[in-house]
C-alpha cells in the first residue's frame, strides 16, 4: 500500500464519483486517520465505534482501503 497510490484514488473519486465528500466510507476515513494521528478524545464516540469494529487503526485503515481502492477502480480504466 503506497501513499502516492492512495492519493492517486482519492483524486480519481474527487474527480468522477458523484458525492463524493458526502461518502460515508470517506467520512470513516477520515475518522481513522485521526485515529491512527490520536486527534480523537478517549470518549469520542467515533473513537468508540471503531474500536467495537476493528482491533487496531491499522486493520481499520486496510479495510478501508480496499474499499477506495474498489470504487476508484472503473474509473482509473477509460475504454
């Protein structure tokens, strides 16, 4: 998992996926992001419900990921 990849799907979902920033997957993104940065207070209750869902900020942003990186995929292939 590259960084630069990451980005590279996140520009493609800006681009070409209707709603983008009203996405609920990259609302959790975000959340996990400061979850991993520990800019969530210990009883938040983003904090809490990603605890209940995965063991560790890093399974959380790997699943995650797979996710972006499925919706980004028919967008990165013009036919």
């Amino acid at each position: 998992m590259k960084y630069l990849d990451f980005l590279w799907a996140l520009d493609l979902l800006y681009r070409y996926y209707p709603k983008y920033h009203s996405n609920e997957l990259l609302l959790l993104a975000d959340d996990i992001w400061k979850w991993i940065n520990n800019e969530l207070p210990e009883d938040s209750s983003s904090l809490i419900y990603l605890k209940s869902c995965f063991e560790s900020p890093y399974e959380a942003f790997t699943a995650v990921w797979k996710e972006i990186l499925l919706l980004a995929g028919p967008f990165s292939r013009n036919n």
